[in-house]
C-alpha cells in the first residue's frame, strides 16, 4: 500500500531524512515514533503527497507518485489519501456535516450523496446527533471525530494521521487510536500514525521508529 525506497528530504542545509525505507501492506495500522526533530511529519508530508523528496521513490496504492503532474496528484491525493491532524482545521462557519462533506463536493459527489456518505460517517463515530453543529460548540473529542469522518469521506485506501491525539486528554487518546483499528475493520483502510505516545504507538500492528534521518531498526 505504501513503498517508500531511500527517501531524502533537506530544507536548505538541514538533512532530515537520510534514506527512509518503508514498506506497508494493506489494512495495516502502523505508528511511526521518534524524538521531535526527527523526521515523523515530514515523512508524512512526503508519503501523503504534501512535499516532494529530493530524491527516492514513492509508491501509494501501487501508483508512483512522483511522476504526477500537479493536476493528477490533486486528485490522486483527493480520491486515495485521507489526512487527520493534530489541529482539526475544521471550518468554524460549517457545521460538522458541512466540513466532512467538503472533500466529496471536491471529487464531484452530488449534495445528496456526499451528505448521506457524510451522515454514514458521523453515525459510525457516533456523531450523527452533532451534524447540525458548527466546531465551536463541539468538544475537542468531537472535533477530532469530525476530522476523521472528513478524512474518510471520499473512501481512501490509506490514511496519514500526524499527531492525531496531541490536543486530547488521555481517555480521548485511547478510544481515537481504538477508533482506528474499528474504521480499519469497517472500511479496511490503511493507517500510518505518526505520534510521541508511546503507549498508544503500542497498540499498532506494527510500530517503526525513525532516528537521525532514518527508520532505525
């Protein structure tokens, strides 16, 4: 699912990955752990199609990316990368329905579907009775499953989370992660989970970490 191949990222005179080799089979939750400064998000970035490495090759869903141009990569990173951040950037002028939604009105999805799909999702986490709320009247938890069910929208073959449950308290922390294994069982998507909790990197499939550069061993 995704095929990362000596990946080498620099910003200016700052090495940041120095030959990053991973290889992850579908319907796996692996978390990529490491000291701040090591490399997670940028990794991240690059395997969700965010940044360009300097050099490397990159496979997502049995596509090379790096050969896409800007227009194809859009959509590829639209119709098969789902993104959920520690910060939800959720729009605060929508309600919850809305921002899950703006992904599918993006891939061309009528009102009518994208609006059910949406309201499947919020269902599933437990949400549907918050669709009509806009993110300042969700809690922190809320406004993280939101981002979730934004991410998930237009069915993606695999998911980058970056620090996903850095602005929850530690019970929040556990059911996300938990969340995760159920949407992988519900929608088999792929999950690659960058985060300093060790505990929860624990609850992985498989759990990589990355030191100086490069995925240590």
């Amino acid at each position: 699912m995704i095929q990362a191949t000596n990946i080498v990222k620099s910003y200016g005179s700052l090495q940041v990955l120095n030959g990053v080799n991973i290889n992850i089979k579908p319907g796996e939750i692996v978390s990529l752990v490491g000291a701040s400064g090591a490399g997670k998000t940028t990794f991240l970035q690059i395997a969700g199609t965010l940044d360009k490495a300097d050099s490397g090759t990159l496979k997502v869903n049995e596509i090379e990316v790096g050969g896409l141009s800007r227009s194809r990569l859009a959509k590829f990173r639209n119709d098969h990368i789902g993104f959920i951040f520690q910060f939800h950037h959720l729009l605060p002028e929508f309600t919850a329905l809305e921002n899950v939604c703006i992904p599918a009105f993006i891939a061309k999805l009528s009102k009518s579907d994208a609006e059910e799909k949406a309201m499947e999702l919020l269902d599933f986490l437990a949400m549907s009775d918050r669709a009509s709320h806009k993110p300042s009247e969700l809690s922190g938890g809320e406004q993280q499953r939101v981002a979730v069910a934004r991410a998930l929208i237009n069915q993606p073959a695999v998911v980058f989370a970056d620090e996903p449950s850095g602005n929850l308290d530690s019970a929040n922390s556990k059911e996300l992660h938990e969340l995760f294994f159920s949407l992988r069982d519900k929608y088999q998507q792929t999950f690659l989970i960058a985060t300093h909790n060790e505990e929860l990197a624990n609850m992985s499939d498989r759990k990589l970490t990355i030191k100086d550069g490069i995925i240590a061993s």
